[in-house]
C-alpha cells in the first residue's frame, strides 16, 4: 500500500489526507501538524462537509516534524513515503518547506504533491528535488479549518493534478495518474491534465481578486458583491471591479500562451460567486486576515504581477492590489516584533 505524508495539516490538507486515508487506509497516512498537534494526536481529525457528509473523522499518525515522521515508519516493511502532499501556505519561511520535508523525500520515490494556489509557486522544489515527481495541483474546494483539528467544507470538490513541469519524463507523468487514481479511489474527484498550469491561471482568476480584496475588506465573497451594487449615482459596482482585475488575470495568462484563459472564461468565474447564497465563501486570505496571520500576497498575486511586468501586460489595478495586501501581510509580522 503506498504511504502518504502531510505536511499542512488545516484547512485543505485534512480534507485531502482523509479522501487518501479512504484510499490507502489510515495508518499508512501521517500528518505533521504544529498548532493543531494537541488536538489531532488526541482524536484524530473530523472533517464536516456539504459534499460528503458531517462528521467524518479519521485517526491518521500524527508527527511534530518530517523526521519523526520517518523514525515512525522506520521498521516497518515499506519505510519511506510514496507521496509528501504539501498543503502548508505557500509563504517565504526559514527554514523554507522545501527545507522542512527533506528527510521525508526519498530521491527518485517520493512525488511530492503541491495542494496550494498561486502561480509559479513549484521551481523551488523542482530546483531541490530534481529526481522526484512535482505534481502541481488547483484545488476548487473552500474549507476553512474551524477549530484544531475540525474542519468546515462547503459547496464544490475539485482537484486538478499534473507534472511540474508539463513536459516531465514518463514516469513523472506515471505518478500524477497514479495520485488521481488514488484521489478518485478515496471518493473525491480529480482530473489529469498534460499542462496543468492552464488550470492554474484558471483558478488565479479567482484568487488574484478575490482572496487580498477579501481580505483587504474583511468580506466574503457575496458580502463584498453586496456591498456596492451598480449604482446611477457613480456607476461604480463591485463585482464589475473584480471582474476588471479577472481580465487583467487573464491578459497575463494569454501572455504565457494560454490563449482560452479568456472572456468567456472570466464570466463563468465571476458568475460562480454572483450566483452564490449570502454571506458567500471565505478565501484563504480572509481567514488569514481574521486571524493576524501572513497572507500569500506573493503566490497569489505577487507571482502573475512579476509575471506580466516581463511580458510587458500592464495591470495596474492588480499591481495596487499587491502592494495593499503585501503591506496588510507584512503589518502581521511588525507586530509580532517586540518594540
Ligand atoms: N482553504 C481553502 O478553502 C483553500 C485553500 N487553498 C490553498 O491551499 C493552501 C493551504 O491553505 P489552507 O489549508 O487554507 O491553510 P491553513 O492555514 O488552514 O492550513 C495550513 C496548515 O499548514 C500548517 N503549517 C504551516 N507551516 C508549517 C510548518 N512549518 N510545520 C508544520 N505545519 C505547518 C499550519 O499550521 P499552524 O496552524 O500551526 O499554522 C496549518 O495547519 C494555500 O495555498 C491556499 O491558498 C486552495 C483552495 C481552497
Ligand atoms: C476561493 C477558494 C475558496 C476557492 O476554492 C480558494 O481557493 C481559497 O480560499 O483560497
């Protein structure tokens, strides 16, 4: 049976670990877990969602650190991981993730997952892990991890999966089919695709405005909509903002070659959120803001900002949208300094 480790255990991971630990049984999955160790050691994790059902609780291992990971599966028959599923936020830290799995990366074995948002989020670990597969993921599943260990999914369950880079060799692309096959065996749904990065521009369109305008206004998604309806007075409305940063989204990914991240593309993301139940979703980011917590400004807005000034596509209302949650971010980590 393959062994599944992960590294991230909030409101994304646990969802994803409890599908893997339906495919591949729960004791062949651990979960390094830092805030929520207490907790999950104690009674494993319960995940409450529309999709699947209330109350579903699993009792994967739990570790402190990818090391005592390793030293719980040392003496057993398979001792290494066949998947290290990353579903930490993808923020600068020191040691940097990447730093952080290695003793749990087993050269030419372990694939490494990445269950995070954002665009070019994947070169560092390709750079550290050259012989390893590096499956890049976008996830279309909102979920917010309620208290330790408990979390909260709403509404669609998606995950795209593919090889960083697209043009991998064969056995790299071997094991994306064989993640999504697992995924699919543990009852949620997933799809492979040959350039996965298409999906994740896709899925920027989304989190580019959405998550640091969010964030920056401490509103779900229908409560931002809500909060400025198309108005005779000045004309300005709110969804027709986000949609306008959506087209700058899209220029930049049509500037990397995929031309059908378009119009058309645009309204079908915008709709998803018109269409949706008062309060709506929280992005990622709000749930950060709400807590004191770093956001990522970088690799959700940051990245395709950089991205567009090298090929020359302007985007000023995203690059003002960088700065102000680049700034919210950083404001965290000020506070957190002793004066
Ligand atoms: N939430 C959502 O609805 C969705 C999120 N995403 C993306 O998924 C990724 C994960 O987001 P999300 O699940 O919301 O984030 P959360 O903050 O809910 O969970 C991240 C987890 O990673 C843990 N973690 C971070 N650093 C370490 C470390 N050094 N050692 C051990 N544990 C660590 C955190 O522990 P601690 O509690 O101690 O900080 C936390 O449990 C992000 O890229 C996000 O953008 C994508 C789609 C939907
Ligand atoms: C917007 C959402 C919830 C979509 O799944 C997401 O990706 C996030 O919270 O970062």
């Amino acid at each position: 049976m393959p062994r599944a480790l992960l590294f991230g255990a909030g409101s994304l991971g646990v969802p994803y670990a409890w599908v893997l630990s339906r495919a591949i049984g729960e004791s062949n999955v651990t979960a390094v877990c830092r805030s929520n160790f207490d907790e999950a050691s104690r009674n494993g994790f319960t995940v409450h969602s529309k999709l699947w059902g209330n109350d579903l609780k699993y009792k994967p291992r739990i570790a402190k650190t990818t090391a005592e990971a390793v030293q719980q599966i040392a003496s057993d028959a398979q001792p290494f991981f066949d998947y290290v599923v990353v579903a930490a936020k993808a923020l600068p830290s020191y040691p940097p993730i990447t730093e952080l799995i290695g003793p749990a990366v087993t050269a030419g074995k372990t694939s490494i997952v990445l269950l995070q948002n954002g665009i070019g989020i994947e070169d560092e670990y390709a750079e550290r892990y050259p012989e390893n597969p590096i499956l890049s993921t976008v996830a279309y599943f909102p979920a917010t991890q309620v208290s330790p260990g408990v979390v909260q999914h709403r509404e669609i369950e998606m995950l795209h999966v593919g090889t960083y880079p697209a043009s991998a060799p064969a056995a790299h692309k071997d094991a994306a089919r064989n993640f999504v096959d697992l995924i699919k065996q543990g009852g949620a749904s997933a799809t492979l695709h040959d350039d996965v990065q298409r999906e994740r521009w896709g899925k920027l369109l989304v989190n580019g405005p959405w998550n640091p305008v969010c964030a920056l206004t401490r509103s779900r998604d229908r409560q931002f909509i809500d909060s400025k309806k198309p108005d005779h007075r000045n004309g300005e409305d709110a969804l027709g903002f986000i949609r306008d940063v959506m087209l700058e989204v899209a220029a930049v990914a049509r500037a990397c070659g995929y031309e059908d991240v378009d119009e058309k593309l645009v309204d079908f993301q915008i709709n998803r959120a018109r269409v949706r139940d008062l309060p709506g979703v929280q992005p990622s980011m709000l749930a950060d803001v709400l807590e004191g917590r770093s956001m990522e400004a970088d690799a959700i807005v940051g990245n395709a900002v950089r991205i567009a000034k090298e090929k020359g596509v302007p985007v000023p209302m995203l690059r003002t949208i960088y700065l102000l949650a680049n700034g919210l971010s950083e404001s965290f980590s000020r506070d957190k300094v002793p004066s």
